[in-house]
C-alpha cells in the first residue's frame, strides 16, 4: 500500500490536524488545525516530514508518485481559489515555506509569490487593476527565488534595490513605481544570468519542484544544522513543505502583514502584544527591513479586522492553552491567518505565562512546572545592570543610543560586526556583542557565542529578537539612530562613534545601549517565579541541598530554597591573605609539635566560619567535609611567595624551598589528600572536628538550631573510616565535657572512588550518610580528568562514544551503576542511610531525573542552580506520576 505523501486543507476542512505535528511540522499541523476550526487560512497542501526522509535517501530526489501528488493537490487548490496555476488571465500564486516538527524561526528557506513570470505578471496586474502591485510582487519572487533556489548571495539584490532608491532619491522600498520595478526585474535577471549562467525560469511548474526540492535542501543548510546542534533537535525529523495560496499584504494602504502575540513574550503579561507593516508582505517584518508599527495602532486604522484578530487571539489560546505566536496578512481589509505556534518568549514571560495560565484554569499546577524548562530557570538568575550605575552612566553622557528591548537581562562585551569575528573572539576567551543592521539565520553562530545582540533595524518580532528570546540571549533592536559601517568597522551617533573591539553595555529590559563597562547586579524574583517555586516543592521528592563554603554562599542558597548545606568545603575557608601563611606554616611543619602549633592559630578561624555559616543556615544541616585536596594546592609557587613564607616563619628561603620539594608528588590528585591526610597527620582532622563542634555548641547556646554532619572526603577502606570516626568521637567527648552541653551531630563519608561504591556494606558500618562526589567518582571510574576531557569530549561524541559529557550529565550505565550498588549495599546495613548528590551533576536536570528514580535523598548544586533542581526535581516526580519516566 502505498503511503499517503501530500495533506490538503481548505474551505473548512483539512486532512490533518494539530496531533499530527511530526508528519506535518509544526506549521502544516496548525494550518490544518485552524482550518478545522473554522478560521480565516487560506487553503493550502503539505508535503510530509517524511517525504523529505524519503527525498535524502532517494540521493535527492523526489519519490516516486510524489509529483503526481502535488499536481492533484494543486488542482483541488485551483478549485478553493477559483485561480488557475500558470494561467495567463488569473494566476494561482502559492508561497512554498518548510515547517519542521519543532519551531526552529528562520532557519529554513522560504519562497513567496510562486507562479510568476514574464506572461503571468501582466495578468495579475489586470486581475488585481494594480500594475505596482503585481511587478512588486515579481520582483520580490526573483529576488527570493535567486537567492533561495539559485543559490545568489542576497545582498547582491539589495545592492541593486538600493542602488535604484538612491537614484530615484526614495527612502522606503514602497516608494518604487511600477517602471522602476519593472526595470529592476530586467537588472535582477541579468543578475542572475551572469551568476548561474541561466535564465530565470519562466515555467511555473519547473519553479514549484525548484522551489520544494530547495525547502527539503534547506533542512540541512549550515544554519539548520548549527541550530539543531544549539537547541539539541535530532538530525532526522526533516521539514514538511507548506504550498499555501498567496494572500496579499502589499495591495495598498487597507492591506498588510503581521505577527502578533497572545500575550507580551517579553514580560508575559495578559495583553495582545505585535507590530504590523501596511502594505507589505511577511518578510518585510520578520527579516527587519523596515521597522513596524505596534499592533495597537491597527485599532485605528482597521478596527474591523483589529476586533476579528482579538477574537482569534481567544480562540487560539484557549484551544491550545497556551500563547500563541500568530502570522497574518490583511488583503483588501480581508485578514488570513497564515500560521500559528507556541510562541518563544523570556524567562520572566514563560515562568508568568505558566502560573498566569494555571490560576486562569486553562492548565493545571503539573502543567505548568512541566512547560518551563530549567534553562528557562537558569536564565532568570541572568544579572541586570545596576540601576546606580546607569544613572552615574547617563550622567557622565555614556547613554550612545536606546532602541526596543526585545529580551531582557545585562549584557557587557566587546563589540563585533560580524558572526565570524564574534566566534573568533569569544574562542579566545572574550565577551563579545554581536552588532548587525539586522540579524539574519546566517550569524546563527554568532549570536550563539555573543552575550548580546544590538541591531539598528527591525522590530520586537524581527530574526534577531525571536531568536535572541529563544536563546536567552539580551536582544535590543530598532536602534534607528546607530548609523553602521561594516567597511570601517564602527558605528555611530552623531559625533559619538564606536569600533570594533570597544566595550558596551546592554539593557535588554529598557533598550539603552552605553559606552564602556556597566556593573551589573543579581536578577531580582519575581512574585510568579517564587510561586512556582512553591509549587515544585509540592510535588517533588528529592530534596534539595546547596553546596556553600562562606555564609554569603549558604544565604545565597537559603533565599533560593536550598534545605540545608550538602557540602561545605573547608579548604576554600583557608585561602585569604590572613591565613594562608598559618595554612604553609602547617604543611612545611618539621614535627607534630610544629604542625599543631600551626593548627592552633587556624582553629579560631575556622570555628568563626562554623559559627557564622551555622547560624545562616539555623535549623537545617550543614555537612562539611574535611580537608580534602593535595597539599600542593596551598604550597607557595613564585619567588615572592617563598621570600613571604621564609620570612614568615623566620626560616632561610633554601629551607622552605627543600620542605616544599620534598612535599612534591607525581600525581597529586592520587596522593596525599582527603582522608589521607587524616590518617598521616592525625591533629589537622582533629583541628577541625574541635572547630566543628565547638562552634556548634557555642552557637546553640545563642539559641541557634544546629545540625552539624561530619563527612570524611576519599574512603577507600572502612578500616580508614573507622580509625577517623574514633578520632572525632573522642574530640567530641573532650568538646562536650569541656562546655558541659551536647549537640547531636552524625559523622558520613563521600562515596568518590569506586571501591567504598562497591564495598558500601562495610563502610555503612561507620558511616550515617553517603554523599556522593560524583566530579570524583567519574573520574575515577572512567579514567579520566575533568580537567583535561576538554580536549577530546567533543570528539568522543561525535563519534557517538558519550551521549552526553559525562563530566556534565550522570553516566547512568556505569558511574549510576556505582551509586545504585552503593545505596543498595549501604541499606542492608543501615536501612535508613540517608544518601546526597554533592558533584556537579546535582544541578543537572537530567542527572537528577536519575537520582530521583532510585531515591538518592537529595541533591546538592552550587546556590545558582538550587531553584534548577526544584524544578527539576518536582519534574521528575510528575513525569513518573504520569508513567513517562
């Protein structure tokens, strides 16, 4: 049986609808869905996805009955029209434009005004009595066709449209008369003769199978692919083609086109949002050529067709409960709805949209934490310029220009004028922004790499604001005032001009674009986002934890809704100026008497740092690690440093540069460190555990809640564990009698190398927790350091080796194996073992699916990534609710 390839929908009625996406895309399965529901599409076929599967293992060629197909569909097209295709009196027009299964805005290739040629022309000039009209729309078609389907550079269009508007000393592309037109269309078919060696086709069924055959070719073009690589989209979806009756927006002043939104995609507010160009065609928006009026102005101008889009703004939403992205077109006061999807928006707006939508009664509480993602979350901790700063700024006369802010958020770089430099600058290591007349699908990379983007043309719905939204990425665009000049690489305002490589600031939020560096400051919560957040902790059950090391950390987390301290790492408490004498004063000590000398000076400190963080943290526990790393690490290293240390401790710098010889190792990250160093040098972990629990009983007695958790960093053998766990119990004997008070405390070990994993039974034994260092424990299962995986991580996935970097996302078939056989081995012997994440992988979404699923207790991320793993968590919980996990 043969598969059905083509999909028709039209006066009412179509063959597919919205369930269908991945064989129609997104954009064929919502036309036919629209039309379902009655509203204003013109009629139209889609090509499928899988036709265009079909087309790259066929080595590019249609399948065969493919074209047998599409001719009968453009027939029943002819019959919904009452236009005839080719046809020298009355035209059919169509557009041919892709739709993937997942929204990915202008990457693919699109073709306008199909049909047209030298004969055709003057009969919809006739048809339409508008001859300006027809050869406009000619031109254009040749100018798309030749670049989309002939492969010619589009700036060399433009080079001639913009030559003729200076010779006719015209501002606007509108102002060309139907003789300028028509002599442009002879310049752009000598152009095209003189780059192809062709002539521009004339037969409208030969442009049709150009024209699909380019939209299938466009699935695979190198912005589609780097677009896919950014976004994580499979290679193999392919596009569906959309061959759809052309409506027209460019047949004066009671026409136009548009793209609208449900509700603001910047800030999610409930009010229609959108721009509109009259008398213009699609592109003219999207590709930011000319700069639209907002969509409220339509009310004045059109208020019929104004009230017809607002009662398919609620049809819309409510039939796919959410907001919706709309494309339109007006034709002689006519409105046509020519697509519809879910639309990009922030952060902020998703986070608004999602809580405002679940209140509404349109989706419910899981809905809602399940349509943000955690890089939507992530995004929201983006910082914004400092509002003092701005001000000293603007005074000092480094406001250069303001345009529309179309993504929110702070951005400070370099500026660049090309996508290429931009890449080529960030890989060095530098903060760039990306500076365009517009942006178009080719800077993909560009932009991907840049911290922001500033175009001088364009509006809130042009290229570089829908991706910038989608990306995340601070986006200002319109910024009509900057004059560009990409030859001598600087633009300019007036008499203020700034090149290529100077710094500016970015406010996504207002617009404004500044001269030099701006403080930026932490992103303030909004009442939405801390609603959700309640909401996640509903129904999640991982808890979640925060690794902090200073009290401004554990504050940090606290106000992200962190449940306590999953690792405290007190090696990162010794490095200030004060005290990393004292600390190379311990390592270079002769004699156990020198080092607890040493160790006396660092106990006063460390017991402040207990105090302070025990009291941010009142009432949740705080597990802390003892000194872990190699003593290497706080060893000096340059001339000054040793000169420093020998005059500190009053010793010839020859002695101290012997001692710290002597201290060298082969492979430090194997040697001397974590519970190591405990076992050689018994007083360092005695220091700390006094520190430990006589900050916790000091604070108590100022009424604070404590709940410290001692862990023992690097257990390989219980007998280590042991012998560290009578060492802490008998300090916190002398700590107990000598205050005369008790605090409850439970002593833990992380689970870093594969053999405490794989011998957990017999550790349990002394341990009340295990947390796992899953950094460590990756490397140590693999072989590899995370410092140097950048090297060949790439390649390894490429090759298809690593899924993902293993460094970032929990390797569930090996390192995950470990962590289960523990948790597992670590129940028999303590059923109630309580088990944490404290290694990167706490913060990773998909890591902490994992984590859920074999019920680790919690996880533990740096304090950015807390309210990421709320949602996450709460995710994951619902996800298995609903059998998807």
């Amino acid at each position: 049986m043969s598969i059905k390839m083509v999909y028709f929908f039209g006066n009412g009625r179509a063959e597919g609808n919205a369930s269908m996406r991945n064989l129609l895309g997104g954009k064929g399965a919502n036309l036919a869905e629209m039309t379902n529901l009655g509203l204003p599409v013109p009629p139209g076929f889609t090509i499928t996805t899988q036709v265009c599967k079909m087309y790259y293992e066929n080595n590019k060629k249609f399948p065969q009955g493919l074209w047998e197909e599409v001719l009968k569909n453009l027939k029943k097209l002819e019959e919904a029209t009452g236009k005839k295709f080719a046809d020298r009196k009355n035209p059919l027009l169509v557009s041919v434009r892709s739709g993937a299964p997942v929204s990915m805005p202008g990457m693919m290739d699109t073709i306008l005004n199909l049909g047209l040629n030298d004969e055709t022309v003057k009969g919809l000039a006739e048809a339409t009595n508008n001859e300006r009209f027809a050869y406009d729309a000619y031109r254009r078609f040749i100018q798309m066709f030749g670049n989309v389907v002939m492969g010619i550079d589009h700036g060399k269009f433009e080079e001639i449209l913009e030559a003729k508007k200076k010779e006719k000393g015209y501002k606007y592309d509108t102002d060309l008369t139907a003789e300028d037109l028509k002599d442009l269309i002879c310049k752009y078919k000598d152009l095209i003769k003189k780059e192809t060696g062709r002539e521009f086709p004339q037969d409208p069924y030969k442009q049709l199978e150009m024209a699909i055959k380019a939209v299938f070719d466009s699935w695979n073009n190198e912005r589609a692919i780097k677009y896919r690589e950014i976004h994580g989209i499979p290679d193999d979806m392919g596009t569906a083609v959309n061959v759809v009756a052309m409506v027209f927006g460019n047949m004066g002043d009671d026409s136009g086109t548009g793209v609208a939104f449900t509700r603001d995609p910047n800030t999610g507010e409930n009010v229609f949002y959108g721009e509109y160009l009259k008398n213009a065609q699609g592109e003219d928006v999207v590709a930011g050529i000319r700069t639209p009026e907002p969509i409220s102005k339509l009310k004045e101008e059109m208020p019929q067709v104004y009230d017809e889009l607002l009662k398919v703004r609620d049809i819309l939403e409510k039939h796919y409960k959410d907001m919706q992205d709309i494309e339109f077109t007006i034709e002689k006061g006519k409105l046509y709805l020519l697509q519809t999807r879910s639309g990009k928006r922030t952060a902020k707006a998703a986070v608004k949209i999602a809580v405002d939508m679940a209140k509404e009664g349109l989706i419910n509480k899981k809905e809602a934490i399940k349509r943000i993602s955690p890089k939507e979350i992530d995004q929201l901790l983006h910082p914004q310029l400092s509002p003092i700063a701005k001000k000293k700024a603007k005074n000092e006369g480094r406001l250069f220009a303001k345009g529309l802010p179309a993504s929110p958020g702070a951005a400070v770089g370099k500026v660049v004028f090309s996508a290429d430099e931009a890449v080529k600058l960030a890989e060095q290591g530098e903060k760039v922004i990306l500076v365009r007349h517009e942006t178009s699908p080719e800077d993909i990379h560009g932009m991907h790499v840049a911290q922001g983007i500033l175009t001088s043309r364009g509006g809130m719905t042009s290229h570089a604001a829908v991706v910038a939204r989608g990306m995340g990425k601070v986006c200002i665009v319109g910024a009509e005032d900057i004059e560009i000049d990409y030859k001598n690489k600087c633009m300019k305002v007036g008499d203020k001009i700034v090149k290529e490589g100077d710094v500016i600031s970015l406010d996504g939020s207002t617009g404004e674009i500044f001269v030099g560096e701006i403080e930026c400051i932490d992103a303030e919560f909004t009442p939405e986002f801390k609603e959700l957040m309640t909401w996640c902790d509903e129904f999640r059950k991982l808890q979640v934890r925060v690794n902090a090391d200073t009290p401004e950390d554990a504050q940090k987390g606290r106000e992200f809704g962190a449940e306590g301290i999953g690792l405290c790492r007190t090696e990162h408490m010794f490095f200030d100026e004060e005290r990393i004498p004292v600390v190379r004063e311990m390592i270079l000590a002769q004699t156990s008497e020198e080092r607890r000398k040493a160790l006396e000076k660092l106990l006063p400190f460390q017991k402040e740092d207990f105090k302070a963080i025990f009291r941010v943290m009142d009432g949740l526990p705080v597990n802390i690690r003892l000194l872990d790393p190699p003593l290497h690490e706080f060893l000096p290293k340059t001339e000054k440093e040793f000169e420093d240390t020998a005059k500190y401790l009053g010793l010839p710098i020859e002695e101290v540069k012997r001692r710290a010889e002597s201290l060298q190792e082969a492979n430090p990250m194997l040697g001397l460190r974590g519970c190591r160093l405990g076992i050689v040098y018994p007083e360092i972990y005695e220091m700390q555990a006094r520190a430990i629990l006589e900050a916790a009983v000091e604070v108590t007695k100022e009424g604070v809640q404590v709940f410290p958790e001692i862990m023992l960093p690097l257990i390989a053998n219980d007998k280590e564990l042991k012998i560290l766990r009578d060492l802490i119990e008998k300090v916190a004997q002398e700590v107990f009698e000598k205050y005369g008070h008790k605090v409850n405390f439970q002593i833990g070990t992380m689970v870093e190398v594969p053999r405490a994993a794989v011998t957990a039974d017999k550790i349990a034994k002394y341990a009340e927790y295990f947390s796992f260092g899953t950094n460590d424990l990756t490397q140590m299962t693999y072989g590899i350091s995370r410092d140097d995986a950048g090297k060949f991580v790439n390649v390894y996935k490429e090759k298809g080796i690593f899924e993902e970097d293993p460094f970032v996302t929990i390797d569930v078939d090996g390192v995950g194996k470990l962590i289960e056989m523990a948790k597992t081995l670590g129940e028999k012997v303590r059923p109630n073992i309580k088990t944490g994440i404290c290694g990167e992988h706490g913060g990773d979404p998909k890591s902490i699916f994992f984590f859920h699923k074999i019920k680790i207790t919690y996880v533990s991320p740096s304090p950015y990534r807390v309210p990421i793993a709320r949602l996450a968590a709460a995710k994951a919980a619902i996800l298995e609710e609903e059998g998807l996990l």
